[in-house]
C-alpha cells in the first residue's frame, strides 16, 4: 500500500483496518465458546454473556479438556485486540494465541474462549 506519511500515535500489535479507532466493533466478532469444566451448560451461560456484549455467538461445545481451574480467550492470528474486548467483558485476565487444535473446534470464530472453574463461582 502506499504510504501516508502520517504515523498512529500508540503502538498496535497488529495492522489495524481501522487506523487510530482502538474499540472493536463487536458485531465484527464472532466468537466460540467451549465449557472447559464439566458443569453443564455452563458454556451456553458465557455464550449469552457474550452475546449480550454486542459478539457473534460461534460453535458452543465442550473443549477436549474439562478440568480446566482458569478460563482463557484463545485468538487467531490477527485477532488479539478483538480477544481483549472478549475477555474484558467476561472478566477473564488470560489471553492467548490460539492453537490448530481449538481452531479446528472452533470453526469461523476468530476468537475462542475455553471456560474454566472460575466461572462457576
């Protein structure tokens, strides 16, 4: 592309489609969630809250592992700022990069949260 000339004030971990705005627009995210915990339909709970946030509700499905104590929001590549305002808006402090493995249960959602025992309190 060609270049402006003009330079974003604060740095941006990834190339932003829209320059200086930091929000996420919600309705641009979809995001699955998996129940990390063996509560039932605990999953669906957090998919709800998202939901209620403004996201795109994704798969809601059990993860592999069901003894998880901390939930995570798990992103694709790209995906990080739209994985913070996940997180912000359930309260969840771990963020990480998404592995082949959760993507592929995840389907089209860029952002994955895999809800662990801290949210059944």
């Amino acid at each position: 592309g060609a270049a402006t000339g003009n330079v974003e004030q604060g740095g941006s971990d990834d190339a932003g489609d829209s320059p200086g705005s930091g929000r996420v627009n919600p309705s641009t995210v979809t995001v699955s969630v998996l129940n990390g915990t063996t509560v039932p339909g605990l999953a669906a709970q957090i998919a709800d809250k998202v939901e209620s946030g403004g996201f795109q509700r994704g798969n809601v499905a059990n993860a592999t592992e069901q003894q998880r104590a901390e939930s995570v929001v798990l992103y694709a590549p790209g995906s990080s700022r739209e994985a913070r305002a996940v997180a912000r808006r359930l309260k969840i402090s771990q963020i990480e990069q998404a592995d082949a493995g959760i993507r592929g249960l995840a389907g089209d959602a860029t952002v994955v949260v895999v809800v662990g025992a801290d949210q059944t309190q």
